[in-house]
C-alpha cells in the first residue's frame, strides 16, 4: 500500500527541510522553494551530497610479512 503523507521536502541542504501531512501543505511548502529529492537530482544532475566512499579492509600486519617474503624471493630468483 502506497502512503504520500508525510513527505519530507528539502531546501538547499538537509537540514532545511519541512515535513507536509497533506497536499495542502506541500503546495505551500513548495511555494517556499521546499522539494524531494529525486527533483533536485533530476534538475541539477547529482544528490546534494555526494556518498561517501566504501571503505576496504585494513591490511594485517601478516599481509605485510607475506609481502616482504614474496619480495624477497623475487630477489633472490633474479638475482640467479
């Protein structure tokens, strides 16, 4: 089931933001300027904010011993 009420709308950054409980309302609140998201997206090419990167996972101090060694015997098998 599809429920409109209550939307939240925003104006020029999150935290300006108005919350509507019916068309009445958001006929007002976008009088003042207020939008979703999604329009802002649409018009502007891009959110507000742009995501944050994923972060990966920390390298191990055994990583860096396994990487050492491999180093090492390339060195070694070079210099044969």
């Amino acid at each position: 089931m599809f429920v409109e009420y209550p939307k939240q709308l925003y104006r020029a950054s999150y935290e300006d933001t108005a919350v509507v409980n019916d068309a009445d309302q958001e006929a007002g609140a976008r009088a003042d300027g207020f939008e979703m998201f999604s329009e802002i997206y649409e018009r502007e090419g891009q959110f507000p904010a742009p995501a944050k990167a994923k972060r990966g996972r920390k390298a191990s101090a055994t990583d860096a011993g396994a990487e050492d060694a491999t180093a090492a015997v390339d060195a070694v098998e070079v210099a044969q």
